[in-house]
C-alpha cells in the first residue's frame, strides 16, 4: 500500500492529508479551500482548524512582502502588476486590526495564501508540532544509526510484530 502525504492529486480526484493529525478529505476537483487546509511553502499540508488566528493580517503581510519580492525579480513582470501589488500591501496594512477579517481580503484581493503560506508561522516549520517521519529521522542522526541497523536491532531483541506491539504498550514500570 502507498502512503501519501500533503496533497495527492491525479486529474480528477484530489486527496489532502493533515500533517499534524492524519485526518483526510478526498473528492472530485477539490482544492484546500474546500477541504479547509492550508499548505506551506515547505508544503506542509494542515487543517485550519488547528490554530488560532491562522490567517492574521502579519501573515498575509508577509504573504505579500515575499510576492511583491518575486514580483520584481521575474522577467514577465510588468509596473502596473508590482504597483497593484504594493497598493494591495497598503490597503491591508491600513486595517485596522481589530477590523481585518481574512475571508473580506482574501476574495477582495484574490490572495491564495492558503497554498503558500509562509514557513515562519507554520506549525510544522516551527516544530510546534513535529512529523513522526520528522522525528525518525532527526532520532536516526542524532544515535547515528540507520533504519536498517534499528530493523535488525528490533528482528533480533523482538522476533515479531505481536512482541514488538507489547513491547512498544510496555510502561517502565512494568517492565
């Protein structure tokens, strides 16, 4: 069986997979708006729903700091493009705080944060919250070891999957 993670995508169907707790959403020609999940720049894929003030108005300053950046280093771009950029910046930063509401700017100025969203707030990135993938392989460098040494470790000391479950449910106490 194939595991996939972030977003899966094969023309017709499209499958998002939260990175911080599993959960799934699979349909026809869904995009992460529907599936209500945001994907970082370093496409962590994750539900809204974990975080508080997910789309504040600093991040989609930064969103469009980083475009206007961009903007001004490709060759298609033209003044006209990078100008309403930088008016768009300036429009946003003018809310006032207690009155910026993300839903109003995002369909008002067409920003797609939600598939770019900058690493420095995302909880992955910032190891708020960390992947199990993550995590073996920072443990696999830290003892300077490799995924085989630990396989054959485990085949020897456990000899099966039904002693290695135990073994994992084990308490020190109990042991």
């Amino acid at each position: 069986m194939k595991i996939r993670t972030g977003f899966v995508s094969n023309s017709s169907s499209s499958y998002f997979i939260c990175d911080v707790c599993g959960a799934d959403y699979c349909t026809n020609d869904a995009d992460l708006y529907d599936a209500s999940m945001v994907s970082c720049e370093n496409n962590h894929c994750f539900c809204e729903h974990h975080f508080d003030n997910l789309f504040s108005k600093e991040a989609v300053l930064e969103y469009l700091k980083k475009k206007i950046s961009k903007e001004r280093m490709s060759k298609w771009a033209t003044e006209k493009s990078i100008s309403r950029l930088e008016n768009t910046y300036k429009e946003i930063s003018e809310i006032p705080d207690n009155e910026f509401r993300f839903s109003v700017v995002e369909n008002k100025y067409r920003i797609e944060l939600r598939y770019v969203y900058p690493a420095k707030y995302c909880p992955l990135c910032q190891f708020k919250k960390v992947k199990k993938g993550d995590a073996l392989l920072y443990l696999l460098k830290r003892d300077n070891t490799t995924l085989e040494q630990i396989t054959e470790e485990i085949r020897n000391k456990l000899g099966t999957y039904d002693n290695f479950k135990k073994y994992i449910l084990t308490t020190e106490e109990e042991k």
